[in-house]
C-alpha cells in the first residue's frame, strides 16, 4: 500500500522510519545540533581514506586525533547548518522541531558552539595530525555551510551533486592523516562518496518532495518529479558500483579480497536501484534505497578496511598466483 509523503510526514512515527536512528533515542538539544548521527559515516569514510594508504595502520594517537578531529569539524559543520537554515527548518516538516526552529537553544549559544568546535578541531588535528588534514577538515566545514547549503541547496536541483563535495571530503582527511598528502587512492574513494550521494539523498528526497515543494527548495524530485529523479538515481548506482569496483586497484593491498566480498553489496544496490527505477510511486523503493545507501557506504569502509587485514594480504597473494597459472595453462592449451 503507497503511503503519501504528506501522509507519511502527518504520522511522526512512520516519518521516523525514513531516518532509521531517529526513533531510538531523543538527543539534547545542544548534541542533536550538531547532526551525530551523521558522523559515524563521515568517520567511516575518513578510515576508508587511511586503509587506501600505505601510512596504515596508523599510529594510535593520530588515529585518535584524526577522528576526534573530524567528528568535532562535522559537528561545527552541522551546527552552522542548522544555524543557517533555522527559518527554513521551522517551515519545513521534518525539522520543525529542530532545537533551534522550536526554541530550545538560542543561535548565539549553536554559533558559540559551532566556533569552538571548529578551532578544537583545528587544534586537534594540527597539532595531532598535521596541517594538510586540519586544511582538508576547514574545507569541508566551508563547502557544506557556504558551498551547499548557503549557495546551492535554494538555487539549483543539482545542489547534492556538487554539494556533496562538502561529504566526500573525509576520505580526504584520512588519507593525508595517513600520509601526509593525498594520492589517487584517496581521490578515488572521494569521487565514489560524490556519485554516491545522489542515490542515498534523492532516494530521500523523493519521500520529502512535498516538504520540500512547501518552502521552495528545489530538490530535484520538486523540479522534475520522482520518476525522472529515479532514473537519475539509476545513472548514480550504475556509476557507483563501476567506480567502486576500482577500489581492487585502489587498494596497496587485498584488492582481491575486496573485490569478492563487494559482489553483494553492488547486487544489493543495484536491485534497490531497479526497484526504485520501475516503481518510483512506491514509497517503500525509495525508503528501502535511502536505508540501503548508508548500510552499502558503511560496508565498502569495512571492506578496505578488512582488505589491509594480513590474511587478506595472504588471499590476494595466493590469488594472483592461481591466476597467473591458470592464464599459463589457458595460453599453453
Ligand atoms: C549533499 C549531500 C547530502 C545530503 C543533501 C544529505 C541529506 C540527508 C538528509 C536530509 C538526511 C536525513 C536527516 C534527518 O532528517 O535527520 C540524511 C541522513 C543521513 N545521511 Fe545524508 N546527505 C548527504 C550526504 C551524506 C554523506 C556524505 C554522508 C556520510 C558519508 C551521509 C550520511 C547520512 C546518514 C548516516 C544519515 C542517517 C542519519 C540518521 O540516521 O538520522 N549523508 N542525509
Ligand atoms: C570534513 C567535513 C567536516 C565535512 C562535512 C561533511 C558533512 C557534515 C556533510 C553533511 C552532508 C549532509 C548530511 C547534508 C544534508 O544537509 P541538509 O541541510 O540538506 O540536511 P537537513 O535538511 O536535514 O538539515
């Protein structure tokens, strides 16, 4: 049975199962500012960045520094956000509730707190890290306050996809936290996090075009409706799961493993994709993808990740040389 958005939106408790988290637990207003729930796959992502290094694994204190830094530089990011957008927050559904739209914190003490965030973050990650990942991290704090959500969210339907620069920034700071500059590797998963974003926020956008459409933002399910936004969708899944699979070469080590074990996550993806594409009125495509988009960026970082294990080493050494004699052999025959 099709749920309409506005239906959706009117019942807080089926709105709460497009954002998974939402219903566990209710967060003080000063911490729910800051957007949390996001950072766990923003620091995903910054670990994603180190296991493409060859600095992994890194040294436990600057492991620690990186990703303390970074979560006190998303939620810097957040809080400016949420200070930006406090009248648009309170005219839209979904976040009328928000601390600052309701009431429950005043813009002086998110901004005061959006400040010392961003020069702990500093200082974390200069003097912990060094100067290139605290630069990376200032980066991004700017391309989602100004970039996106000041410059292009009101203005363009393609506001996520050059705002999602702002998102895929983290694999950055992992990589130069790990070497001390940023190689291909890095770029690579920052370009996969880019044609990701698409799938994961217009999937969403798709369940909120009509809150969106009330306050004049124009999302592209708003400008150009769900069914060509869902083919769009499909553009970014195919080009997700092609990008991804680069990651085998990607990786110093353990792409072969890596690329075994992506096998499932890219079929899931693209089955979501399809779903979406042949049905876009279907709510339940949209919000299985949405959910299916974090779970899927959470199981690539795990996959690099796991693929710098030395066992993993092992399996792709023993790989290459199964590979190479069977090409032996074929050429032989
Ligand atoms: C411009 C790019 C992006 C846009 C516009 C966007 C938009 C959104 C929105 C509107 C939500 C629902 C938030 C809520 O109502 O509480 C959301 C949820 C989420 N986003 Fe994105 N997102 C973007 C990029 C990213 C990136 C890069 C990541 C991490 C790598 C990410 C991770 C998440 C997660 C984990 C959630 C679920 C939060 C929860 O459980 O409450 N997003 N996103
Ligand atoms: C290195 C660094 C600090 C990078 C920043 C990364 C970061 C915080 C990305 C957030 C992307 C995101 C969830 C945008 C949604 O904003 P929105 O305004 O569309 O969401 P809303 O409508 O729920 O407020």
């Amino acid at each position: 049975m099709v749920s309409s958005t506005s239906q959706i939106l009117e019942n807080p408790s089926s709105r709460n199962k497009f954002v998974p988290s939402r219903k566990l637990v209710k967060l003080p207003a000063w911490l729910e500012v800051a957007k949390p729930r996001l950072i766990p796959l923003l620091l995903a992502t910054t670990l994603g960045g180190m296991a493409l290094s060859e600095g992994w694994p890194l040294p436990s204190p600057r492991l620690a520094c990186t990703l303390g830094g970074g979560a006190l530089a998303a939620a810097a990011a957040g809080a400016l956000n949420c200070l930006w957008e406090q009248d648009l927050d309170g005219r839209m559904e979904r976040t009328s509730s928000r601390a600052l739209p309701s009431g429950r914190l005043s813009p002086s003490t998110v901004f005061a707190g959006a400040i010392s965030c961003t020069l702990a973050a500093a200082t974390l990650l200069v003097s912990g890290v060094n100067c290139l990942a605290a630069g990376l991290s200032l980066l991004g704090i700017c391309c989602y306050v100004l970039l996106y959500t000041a410059l292009l969210k009101p203005r363009t339907s393609q506001n996520i996809v050059f705002g999602g620069v702002a998102g895929a920034i983290p694999p950055l700071v992992g990589a130069a936290a790990a070497t001390g500059h940023v190689g291909l590797s890095g770029w690579w998963l920052f370009a996969l996090v880019m044609v990701w974003t698409p799938a994961h926020f217009w999937a969403l956008a798709i369940l909120l075009k009509d809150d969106y459409r009330s306050v004049g933002i124009p999302m592209l399910p708003v400008v150009k409706g769900s069914v060509f936004t869902a083919r769009a969708i499909s553009r970014y899944g195919w080009a997700t799961v092609f990008l991804s699979t680069f990651g085998v070469f990607a990786l110093p080590d353990g792409g072969l493993l890596y690329g075994l074990l992506l096998i499932p996550f890219n079929g899931r993806l693209l089955q979501m994709v399809h779903r979406l594409a042949s049905d876009p009125d279907d709510l339940t495509n949209a919000k299985g993808l949405f959910r299916w988009s974090i779970l899927y960026m959470f199981g690539i970082c795990l996959l690099l990740v796991i693929s710098r294990f030395p066992l993993a080493s092992q399996f792709h050494s023993q790989g290459i040389v199964l590979f190479t004699n069977i090409a032996n052999t074929l050429s032989i025959a």
